[in-house]
C-alpha cells in the first residue's frame, strides 16, 4: 500500500482468500472437521482430508470436489508419528506444498473421576493431546522449511473451565491450549499456530458421549448463555477461514472461543 491511509481495491476480500493454498485436516471424515475441511476449499484452498474413517474422509473429499473444489482423502492416524510423516510426505509431494494445517480430530469419554478406567484416560490423551502435537510437529517442519504456514488447533472451552465426568478431556484440551501458545512462541515469523475453542457443539462424537452419560451435558447446558443453544458445526468454519487466511496476520498463539459467550461469565 502506497498510502497507509487507504486500502487497495479489493484489499478485504483478498484477506479470506485461500486460492492457491494447500489445507490439511485432520478428522476431516465428520463433524466439525467436515464442515472446516469443505470451508477452507470454499476460500479456495486444495484440501487434503485426514480421518481413520475412510468412509467419511472420501465422503469429504467428495463434497469438495462436487462444489468445484480439490481434494483428496488420506488415511492418517494422528497418534502414529511415522504415519503423520508419511502423509504430510504424500501430500507436499502432490500439491507441492501445505500451508494450513486444521487439527481437528478429537474424542472424549465420560466417566467419574474416581471411576475413570486408566486405559480410556490413555486414549483421550493420545488422540486430542498427542494427536494434536505430531501433526503441528510434522506438518511445522515443512511449513518451516517453506517460511510460512498457519496452524489451527481445535480446543474447547474445556481448556479454560471445568464440568464434570470429563477429567480426561478437560486435560487434553488444557494442554492443546498451551501446545498452541508453545509453537507460536518458537515459531514466531515463521509459523502461526492458533486455537478455536468451541462450546458445546451438536456433532456426531458429542451426541455419541451424551448417550453414555449426561451430567457432562446437563452441566453444560443448564449455564449456557442462551438457553438450549448448542453450536452447529457450519458456525465454526468462519473462525478457521480467519485463523488460516492473511485476515489473522499479525494473530498467533491464541485461542478463539466460538461460545456464543460461554466464557463471559
């Protein structure tokens, strides 16, 4: 810009776009990582979608390509180093570069504290914790090496509070929380490395858990700031597009709540 005081034509909708860009997402099969996969490729990004659930990730990448878009659907287990490495690979092989990185796949499980089984505090760990930080690590290192990339993290509003029957998640997303202030902070200039932290979202893992157990959810539910107001997973995909786009710039290591206000209080 010539004038600091004025703005180039078509300054703002270029801050948005992704045209030219390469996205990954993993948990992309379902979910609030479906919806951000298929939003990213509206921006225009190439969209790489990362799931256990090939079903689901060709799913995705169907609907992408339906829409005009590029995709391709990958099987990646995010708790498998060497298999992140491979995928991350593959996909800089093919689209010759990554430039955002949606970290979404995610699980919980409900239960007691006192009662909670140590293997299914393992698997939360693993995938939301564990999960979340291999990729950063893998996808980090060719974004690095490139001198430029943007990395969106799926937190929750358990990083910030607590609710019952949910020790384990509410750790594993405190931790995600500070992976991601981590990262930005050893990669400032480099890479940019942010956070969403949703509230209680009607997606199918949430429903899934709310049929086991429903303290966690009553909980939850009863301090909603609108009553009964759950999430929808299409209103998470403005946030990921600003965190992946030039629109957040200058913003790294922070986490967005998407609560419809949850953490006023």
């Amino acid at each position: 810009m010539t004038d600091k005081n004025v703005l180039p034509e078509g300054f703002v909708s270029s801050l948005f776009s992704l045209d030219g860009r390469v996205a990954a997402v993993t948990g992309g099969g379902s979910g609030l990582g479906q919806a951000m996969a298929v939003g990213l490729a509206q921006a225009g990004a190439a969209v790489a979608v990362l799931d256990v659930n090939d079903e689901g990730a060709t799913e995705t990448a169907a609907a992408i390509e339906a829409g005009g878009g590029a995709a391709r659907a990958l099987h990646c287990d995010v708790t498998d180093s060497s298999a992140v490495n491979s995928v991350a690979d593959e996909i800089v092989d093919q689209f010759g570069r990554v430039d955002v990185l949606v970290n979404s796949a995610g699980t919980a499980f409900r239960c007691a504290a006192e009662e909670f089984p140590e293997d299914r505090f393992d698997a939360v760990l693993n995938l939301n914790l564990k999960g979340t930080y291999l990729p950063c690590q893998s996808f980090g290192r060719k974004m690095l090496a490139q001198g430029s990339g943007s990395i969106v993290n799926i937190a929750s509003i358990g990083g910030f509070i607590a609710y019952p029957h949910a020790s384990a998640y509410l750790a594993s997303k405190g931790g995600v929380v500070q992976v991601t202030r981590a990262l930005a902070l050893e990669w400032i200039g480099k890479v940019r490395v942010n956070a969403i932290a949703p509230t209680l979202m009607r997606t199918p893992l949430t429903e899934r858990v709310g049929q086991v157990s429903s303290v966690t959810s009553d909980f939850i539910l009863a301090r909603l700031p609108r009553e009964g107001r759950l999430g929808e997973a299409h209103e998470i995909v403005g946030a990921a597009v600003f965190l992946a786009s030039d629109a957040s710039a200058l913003v790294t290591g922070h986490t967005l709540p998407v609560d419809d206000g949850y953490l006023i209080a």
